[in-house]
C-alpha cells in the first residue's frame, strides 16, 4: 500500500525528526513524501506515531490505489491512478 504524505504548518525541526524521508516545499504545503506501508495496521501506527510529532495534526496522509492491466499479446499496463482518498485530515 502506498500513501502520500503532506505536513504543513509545523516548523523545520519537527520536518527533519520524521520518520520517511521526502521533499520540503514552499508554498501551502512544507513537506510532501511517498510512504509505503505492508497493512493498515502499519499505516495506523504510523498516524501515530505524526500526531506525537507533528502537534495539531497538520498532516494529510492519503492512500493512493493503483491498477494493472494485463492485455492481450503480452503488454502491461501497470501505475494507473484510480483514486487518491484522504486517511487522516486534522
């Protein structure tokens, strides 16, 4: 499972104590990252383990789901976003 996370609002010291490495930027949001999880069990506990760091939860991690196609002849179609859906909004 994958996920994407942003952060905004917090300050540089909490960005550089997170647990997944990614980009900072500069606009709405401070901190975007692609994050991959075995289960939701593991995506919980990652929530977790942002809300202890990141106070106020200013963070939105969002599930992306992926599809694949098999077609006729041997061609993969695979990545295909389907839908990207908010798990944790503060």
């Amino acid at each position: 499972m994958e996920a994407i996370l942003l952060v905004w609002g917090v300050r540089d010291e909490v960005l550089r104590g997170l647990p997944v490495e990614g980009h900072w930027l500069y606009g709405e949001y401070d901190f975007i990252a692609k994050v991959e999880f075995g289960s939701n069990v593991e995506m919980e506990e990652f929530e977790k383990t942002l809300r202890h760091l990141i106070d106020g939860g200013r963070f939105k991690l969002m599930p992306v789901k992926i599809s694949g196609l098999k077609r006729e002849g041997g061609e993969n179609e695979t990545s295909i976003l389907e839908n990207v859906g908010i798990k944790a909004v503060p």
